[in-house]
C-alpha cells in the first residue's frame, strides 16, 4: 500500500539520523555504566560525553525519529484522510450493501457512517460498533479520549473492503460484488426443472439410475482392462508376475526451456512465502475465519495461525514446521 512504501521510504531517508541516536546513546549508557561502578557523579558523566543541552535536543530529536511500537505503517495512512472525505460520504449513500453473519458489525459500522454524515457529527458515538476492529488497528481507534473519528473511518473502510473481496459483504446490484445465491438460479425455477426432470445438468438427475449406469460402465471397462492385460496390450503399462510396472512419463518441457525458466526465475523478487501469506492475508483477511472450534475466538497470534496453516498446506506437518521455525 501507499501507506507502507512511504513508511518505508521515511525509515530508510532517515537510516543515518537514527544510526547516529543509537551510537550516541550507546556512548552515553556506557558513561553511566562507568560512574555507576566508580560511584561517580551520572549527570557530570553524560555531560562529558555530549553537553547537557544538546543531550536534551537529542532527545526531542529521537522522539521525532521513533515509530510506533509495533513499528507499524498504519498511522501513516490517516495523511490522506481528507482525500478519503471527498467521496467516501457520497460513496456509503448510494452503496446499497448487504452481509453475512461474519460481516454484520463492519455493515453496523457503515451504517453509523452514514448516519454521522447525515448529521454532520464530528464525534463518534460512545456506542458505535467496534467488534470489528482488529487488533492490529485498536491503538489508533480507541484512544483514552474516546473513538477517534479519523481512524474509525478508515478502519470502517479497510474492513468494507476486505469483506467485499472475500464475499461476506455485496452490493445489491453489482455485477462484481454479489450475494452468492445470485450466481445459483432460482429455487422456484429449480424446483420446476427438477420436477419436469429437465436439469442443465451432463448426468443423469436419478441418483438410482446414475448408480446404475456408472457400475455398468465400471463392469465393461474393468473387463476390457483384464483383456488388454492378459494380451500385454495395456497402454504404457505391463503388468508382470512382480506387478505392475508403468512406462515414465515424457518430459512435458523440452530441455532447451530450462534456460528461460532459470533466467525468469531471477527476475523475480526473492520473498519468503510466510511473507506472502501475511500479504495476501492483509488483503483478503481470510485468517479471521480460522477460529477456536469451541469458542469462535479468532487466533490472538496471526504468526503462529498462518505457520501452521502453512505447515498442513506443504505437508510439512506441525512438528517439522516448529523445528524449522526460528524461536
């Protein structure tokens, strides 16, 4: 995202300022390690390494330098809220949205968007919805003042669109965002062409008769098997008193096409693959529906989720994957 580069951009614009903070405050921790074991004066200590007032100007200087704890990007993202104002409001009007059970509280949230906007209301409400904060957004949306109006738009937002990707959110009308039961034909036209047996379907709709049907087929292609067999006419395959043995498969792709893949391959960025799934989970967030079995809580730990997650997807099991882990 926009937010994420800049992010990036300011970190690495400001490498040298922060390498310096660093090394001078590791100086000044060694000063006060020395006067600590010589019983010696602190203050006089850090001032004979850097005088007293440009020791208090560093550290204004470092508070401008640092990032929030979670050295996150999201805070950057409120730069550019007034743009977002210029037409979320009239965008949130004209919307007719409608969710799933897993999306009501961003749709509650919407909805007191619009209703703020409608009344022009610079404060949110006390009561206004928050169970669909992540955790990863609450510092900035519930501060001790209270639900802070900025952020609590564009988290409304951000979640508007994971869930319109994902499904649990559509809009009435769209041809992209779309309830489900849209893409299915209608139950009363369903229920007509089942009973007139007249299904668009390419098997047959009787289950009995299909059963029927697949099992004779399964008799005469089982029988022209043990032919072919006995004839050691079997297509790439021989069967002998040691078993069965099958001829290897060609090579799809010619050698000389190693050469491409190889040079393709290097002008790929090199990224770890827990990296991409935090990504694609940033966009999608589909990590919020792998939940506790017995309670429905969402996993507290993201990094632990999708490490095993992605230990069952590589068949790595969760042993291997732990072992693998660093930590």
């Amino acid at each position: 995202s926009g937010a994420k580069h800049k992010h990036q951009q300011q970190f690495q614009k400001q490498g040298k300022a922060i390498n310096d903070k660093v090394r001078l405050y590791s100086r000044i921790g060694q000063a006060l390690l020395e006067a600590k074991e010589s019983g010696s004066d602190p203050y006089a200590a850090i001032e004979a390494v850097i005088p007293w007032d440009e020791f208090t100007e560093s550290v204004s200087e470092a508070e401008l330098l640092a990032r929030p704890e979670g050295f996150d990007h999201l805070h950057l993202v409120g730069e550019n809220f007034a743009t977002l104002r210029r037409y979320t409001p009239a965008l949130l009007e004209v919307l007719e949205l409608r969710a799933a059970p897993a999306a009501q509280g961003v749709l509650a949230a919407v909805q007191t968007l619009r209703e703020m906007n409608a009344d022009n209301l610079r404060k949110v409400p006390a009561d206004a919805p928050t169970a669909f904060i992540k955790p990863r957004w609450k510092p900035l949306v519930i501060t001790p003042e209270g639900l802070d109006r900025k952020f609590y738009e564009i988290c409304a937002l951000s979640e508007l669109k994971n869930a319109l990707r994902s499904g649990d959110i559509w809009v009435k009308g769209s041809r992209q965002f779309r309830d489900f039961d849209d893409y299915l034909l209608p139950a009363e036209k369903f229920a007509a062409l089942k009973r007139e047996q007249a299904l668009p379907l390419a098997i047959n709709p009787n289950s009995d008769q299909y059963l029927e049907e697949r099992l004779q087929l399964l008799d005469e292609q089982l029988a022209t098997v043990t032919r072919l067999a006995k004839d050691n006419e079997l297509p790439d395959a021989i069967l002998t008193e040691s078993g069965l043995k099958i001829t290897p498969l060609d090579a799809a792709v010619p050698d000389r096409a190693q050469a491409l893949i190889d040079q393709t391959s290097q002008l790929l960025p090199r990224i770890k693959i827990t990296e991409l799934l935090m990504d694609v989970d940033d966009w999608t967030g589909f990590s919020r529906h792998f939940t506790h079995l017995k309670d429905g809580a969402e996993a507290k730990d993201r990094t632990l989720l999708l490490s095993a997650i992605l230990g069952d997807a590589i068949n790595l099991g969760l042993t291997k994957m732990a072992e693998s882990s660093p930590g």
